[in-house]
C-alpha cells in the first residue's frame, strides 16, 4: 500500500506538465524530479572536466550542466559528451554560435538566457540547430539579466517581468514549431524566485528547472534553497532541480537529493535519523553521525538508519526505520533491525557493525531489483 494513502498528510501532489526528453533521461510528468549540477572546470580542459562529471556522476547526478563560453569550449564538448554517463547541458551566453557548435558537438540540451543570446533570428538559429541535432533547450531567465524593455515596463526585477520574459520566449521556440523546452526563472532573492515560478506554474504546461540563482556558500546558500525550492516542491511545482552554490559541485548533489529525501520526493542513498545529543547521550552520537555520513556516501540504495543517544525518543525513532542504534549506558546499545530490537552492540564495535548492517541491507535490496 502507498505510504500516502496511510499517511495523507505527507502526500504531495506534483503539477501536471508535459514531458520532454533530454538524451535518454525523461523531464517532466511522471519522471522522477532530477538533480543537476555544473563544473567549474575550464571546459575546454577535456581531462579535468571529465573527471568532475565522474565525481558528479558517483554523487548521484541525473544531469551535469558545462559552461561554453568560448570555440575551445564547445571543440572540447564532443569528448566531454562522449565520456559522459548522463546528459550535458551546453550552457551558453552571449554568442548563439557557441549554441550551434554545441548542438553539433552532442549536448543533450542548450541552456541560453532570452535576455543576452541576441536578437530573434539568432534565438531561430539555435533552435533550429537543436532540432536538427535532437536537443531540447532550457529557458533560462535570471532577475539579473532581464531584457532592457521589461526592466522600462515593470521598473526593476518583479515576478511579473520574469515570467513574461520566460512566455515571450517560449513563444518564440512554439512559433518554430519546437516544443522541447524547460523554463527556470532564477533570481537571488528567495521572495522573488518562488513568486516567479508560482505565476510561471499558472501560466504554462511545460517542465520547469528550479534554483535559486547565486544562492551562496554551503551553509547559507542551503538553507536559502531548501525554503525557497522546499516550498515549490512540497507545492507540486518543479521538475528537475539545481542547487546553486559557491562549493564543490558534488556538493550541490547531496543538498538536492538532501531536500528531495526530506520530501520522500527522491530517496536515493542512507537517510540517517539523529538527535542533536544531550547529557543523556550514551555515546558521542555527533562524532558517529558524522563518522557513518562519511563511511555511507557510497550507498545509492534507500535506507533509513536511526541514530540515538538515549532511550527517551531511542525505541520510537528506531520503531520507524530499516536500522537503528539506540545508546543505553555502560559503553552499549541496542541495535535494532526491522524496526524491533535485535541484539546489544559495544560502542566500541557500532560504527564498524552498522556500517556492515547497512551494507549486507543494500546488497539484500539490489539482490531485490534484480529478481
């Protein structure tokens, strides 16, 4: 039975928009809500951008975005797409060229910003070219670099002259008969990013990518997506997902699936359950948590693991989950398996055990996929 239907206040029910493929990876409808971010290398350093997809690939992401600023850039492309796992989003500013040249050279998708490509028949150029060479295209509006006639019209950056600007140019790929599209409207400022895509989710059918542009540092720019692209998401609205950082990329992977696993939206990987430790801890429950956050990175099957340093909220906490650890006093626990108490564990020993539990649960549940 469907947790939801037990459980209807956790259900959320996800904004009907049409589908469109980017490779061989589905966006929109029904697909799973996909998790993307973007090197930092200089792309047309073939070698070392390739390495940081792999990373980006072990991570988790379903897509990896690849700035093309310059001809070295998109001539580098084509070894970049051909080792890469999953699809490449082109990234283009300013010269459309670099959008046709990276069409060619095999990107799954074009992400341009309407307000710096150029004029329309430069926008009709690259859509043909992605056309011609199966891409699709995201629209990519920033509150940073909107057109010079909506800034007249509304004044300043507003919801209203991001999604007119997202629309006008939606237009523009309909008018070609091309509907292989995604929309964003980014803007730095939490307020103004959700009221965008609210209005944006009204007024069309078509996926949409979400971010809060520029969001910041690992900590703060976290917590500004998460209550920024948190609200769209527990809303229904939003597609596939970016969460802007100034960190290692691969770090922008764990926040997205963090915020998707918090929503039972995605649930890749171990999902670990802690208390915040107290006086009652009986055993350094930060250190541990931190130890197996580390030791579990590399489990891509969904597991929920309670970690609890007392028996106050210990047995319930574990009651919900695939394993738990729960202290007890005297250098000790109890581990529990199912939900239920299976056996007493050493502090000494439980790191090394839980992490071989969570593994032998992991192998259990592929041996599961494959049956």
């Amino acid at each position: 039975m469907n947790i939801d239907q037990v459980r209807p206040w956790r259900a959320i029910e996800r904004r009907k928009s049409r589908k469109i493929k980017m490779g061989d990876l589905e966006i929109g409808g029904d697909a799973p809500i996909s998790v993307q971010s973007m090197t930092n290398t200089p792309t047309q350093d073939a070698g070392a951008t390739i390495d940081q997809i792999r990373r980006l690939e072990d991570a988790g992401a379903d897509i990896v975005r690849v700035s093309c600023p310059d001809e070295d850039s998109t001539a580098a492309l084509k070894e970049i797409v051909k080792a890469s796992k999953v699809p490449i989003v082109a990234d283009i500013h300013f010269h459309y060229k670099r959008g046709i040249e990276a069409a060619k050279a095999g990107a799954a998708c074009l992400r341009i910003n309407p307000g710096n490509i150029g004029s329309a028949d430069r926008v009709r150029e690259v859509v043909q070219a992605a056309k011609d060479y199966g891409c699709c295209i995201r629209i990519g509006v920033n509150g940073g670099s909107l057109e010079r006639h909506l800034l007249e019209k509304y004044g300043e950056p507003c919801p209203e002259a991001m999604v007119e600007s997202a629309l006008d140019h939606a237009r523009i790929l309909e008018d070609h008969d091309f509907r292989e599209y995604k929309i964003s409207v980014k803007a730095s400022d939490v307020f103004l990013t959700v009221a965008a895509y609210q209005g944006l989710a009204e007024a069309t059918d078509a996926p949409l990518h979400l971010g809060v542009t520029e969001a910041g540092p690992l900590r703060t720019g976290g917590i500004k997506s998460a209550i920024g692209m948190g609200n769209l998401l527990w809303a229904g609205i939003g597609d596939t997902i970016r969460v802007s950082l100034s960190a290692d990329p691969v770090e922008e992977i764990k926040v997205g699936f963090d915020m998707l696993k918090s929503l039972n939206l995605r649930t890749r990987g171990v999902n670990i359950i802690a208390c915040p430790s107290c006086a009652r801890q009986g055993f350094d429950v930060i250190k541990t948590v931190e130890t197996l956050e580390q030791r579990l990175e590399h489990i891509r099957e969904s597991i929920t693991l309670s970690i609890i340093g007392c028996v106050v909220n210990g047995p319930g906490e574990a009651a919900g989950t695939d394993l738990g650890f729960t202290g007890g006093g005297k250098d000790a626990g109890m581990m529990y398996v199912g939900g239920k108490p299976d056996h007493k564990l050493s502090n000494a020993d439980m790191v090394e055990h839980i992490v071989e539990q969570v593994e032998k649960r992991a192998e259990y549940l592929r041996g599961l996929e494959k049956a």
